[in-house]
C-alpha cells in the first residue's frame, strides 16, 4: 500500500496547486499500477479525481468518461456516500457543460443518498448545487 501513497499524494499535491500537467502524467503510471494490482477500491478514487483533473482542464468530454468510469464501479453500492460525491461530480460537469436536466438528476439523487446515510455537509454542497443549476436554468419558481 505504499506505493499506493506514493503516486497519490503527488498528484494530489500538484492537482492542489493548480499544476494539472504534470498531475495527469503521474495519474497515468498510478492508473496502471492499480491495474496492475488489483486496487479496485483505489482505482475507483482514482477515476474519480482523473475527472476532478480532467474537468479543471476543462476537458469536460474526458471527465465524463471517468465519472461514468468511477460510477460503474459503484453501482453495487448505489448507497454510499462515495457513489453520491461522483454524482456530485457528474452533476457539476452537467452545470458547466449546460446539461441542467442531467444535473438536476445527478444532484438529486445524490441528495437522497446523502439523507440516508447523514451525511450532512456533503447534503447541504448538493442543495446548493441544486440552487445554482434552477439559477443557471432561469427557472426561479
């Protein structure tokens, strides 16, 4: 598990300071000794924060690729809070990309599973969310 520590905290010491490039060039050799490995479980985060990166490049077609990567990974587990946050993910990739209906769905969805497992400051991120696309939309009822 090492290793495992060892290519993560650089990327997320990069992706921090804004120093994406070079992030990704080391998220690749990470993606592969995860493989390699057999991580699932951190190959799942991974896909998640690949899109976190992805997405800040604004290379929104490839962020959704490894949302929906991380989001097959979950889907035995549609309850955990992990599945909610890239729902979250997927969601705010839908506001910036104007997919609104998409984004009400995602954020709702993770709302639900928010409440169920108390999630609280996690809720109250995707309640704001749910404000910001009803602003984005115009739809102020």
């Amino acid at each position: 598990m090492y290793l495992n520590v060892h290519f993560q905290s650089p990327i997320r010491f990069l992706f921090q300071r804004g120093v994406y490039d070079l992030a990704i060039a080391y998220y690749h050799d990470y993606e592969n000794y995860l493989i390699e490995n057999n991580f699932n479980d951190e190959l799942f985060t991974s896909y998640n924060m690949y899109g976190n990166l992805l997405s800040r490049q604004k290379k929104y077609s490839e962020s959704f690729k490894y949302y929906h990567k991380a989001r097959a990974f979950q889907l035995s587990k549609k309850d955990y809070p992990r599945y909610a946050n890239v729902l979250n993910n997927l969601s705010i990739l839908c506001l910036k990309t104007g997919q609104y209906d998409s984004a009400l769905v995602y954020s709702s969805i993770a709302i639900s599973i928010f409440k169920k497992n108390n999630s609280n400051s996690a809720l109250a991120n995707s309640v704001l969310a749910i404000g910001e696309i009803y602003l984005k939309k115009g739809d102020l009822k």
